[in-house]
C-alpha cells in the first residue's frame, strides 16, 4: 500500500505496532456511541415518485458504490440537508449564455 504522506504512513506504522492509545474518556465514548446509534436510526418511511431513467441512474451508481439504491438516496439526501453535499466540477466549460435581446417599445398617442 503506498501512502502520499510520510505522517501517514509513520501513524500506520504506529498504529499497526500497537503504540497508539485511545485519549477519550469512558464518558465521552458513550456519548459518541449514543450520538451514532441515533443518527442511524431510520423510523420514518417515505415514498417518492422518480422518472424510471432516474430511478435506473440511482441504481446503477448505488451498484458502482457497492450499496442498495435507498441507502445512496438517503445518503444522498442526508449529505443535503447537513450541507455537505457537493456539486461534481463541471467537466466541460459551458457555453456563455446569450444575453436577451432587449425590446423596443413605442408609445402610442391615442
């Protein structure tokens, strides 16, 4: 396995010979263990109409990932309201929109 980093592989190397010791306290263990149980508790059901070509997208992507297609919706959907999902970079520029052309208008005198 090649690491990018010389710290990364030293702590590898660390942890792999045993030398590294967990700080958190007992208290603050069960507090995390607590937080993640909650977070992972799913007790709501929703039902969603999506187009069959979406539908197939999310399948064939949740299949790239190696999950179900409705843990990569809800993860999807998760990373979304806690504000860390990211658009991808564009992969091509896109083109300049052309600015409206602007309109005349008369005044009539009746």
């Amino acid at each position: 396995m090649s690491l990018s980093d010389p710290h990364e592989a030293e702590l590898l190397e660390a942890y792999e010979a045993g030398k590294l010791k967990s700080v958190a306290t007992k208290a603050e263990l069960g507090r995390l263990r607590a937080a993640a149980r909650a977070t992972a508790i799913k007790d709501r059901r929703v039902n969603i109409r999506l187009s069959a070509g979406d539908l197939q997208d999310i399948q064939v992507r949740a299949l790239a990932e190696g999950m179900p297609y409705q843990t990569l919706i809800a993860s999807v959907l998760h990373k979304y309201v806690t504000g860390r999902l990211q658009e991808p970079a564009p992969s091509t520029p896109a083109a300049p929109k052309a600015k409206p052309a602007a309109r005349r208008t008369t005044r009539r005198d009746s």
